[in-house]
C-alpha cells in the first residue's frame, strides 16, 4: 500500500488520514490548453499550494499515481489531463505540526 511507508503507527496513520482531507488538497478548476496542432483541450487546473510541506506533495503524488493505475480504460479516455496553473490563495489549515507545511507561511 502507498501509505505505509508514511504510517509508522496509529497516531501516524491518524494524522496522514486526517491530511487527506480537502484542506490539503489542492483545488482544481477546468480550463483550456492549445495543443501544438492549433486545437483546445479541456483540462483540469491545479492549484498548487505554497505552504504545503514536500512531503505531503508527495504523498499525494503517489496516491495520485496509484488511483490511476487502477482505471479502467474506459475511465482513463474519460478524465481530464491534470496541469499546473496558478499558485492557490487558500490559507494552511490549523492544528498540524509544522512538519506537515513548507517553509512559507499562510
């Protein structure tokens, strides 16, 4: 499993749980990219988040990584590619250790 390698015990993997909600995740909204051949296509823009800890990025990397490889076809034909846009505005969610949020503060 992609978590246990970040769960060392139940307080940790209390706590990892708890980051998975959507206070720490980055926000999406949909919008356009040209394609080389002159046409758009619909993607996904994400949001990054400035205060969130690299390791938390991972973490969310590798979930990411792991519910796409278990997509149907069907599944993967239909989701909209995921790009990079602007940085987020939201600020970090209270009640975490600094560990968890990256050196810039919200």
């Amino acid at each position: 499993c992609v978590a246990q390698s970040y769960f060392h015990s139940r307080t940790q993997r209390d706590l990892w749980m708890k980051i998975m909600s959507k206070e720490f995740m980055s926000s999406e909204e949909s919008g356009e990219e040209m394609l080389e051949s002159g046409q758009k296509q619909s993607v996904l823009l994400v949001k990054s988040l400035k205060w969130r800890a690299p390791k938390v990025d991972r973490f969310f990397k590798q979930i990411d990584k792991k519910a796409t490889k278990i997509k149907s076809k069907q599944s993967k034909q239909q989701s909209l590619p995921r790009v990079v846009g602007s940085e987020s505005t939201r600020s970090k969610p209270l009640g975490f250790s600094d560990d968890f949020y990256g050196f810039v503060a919200a």
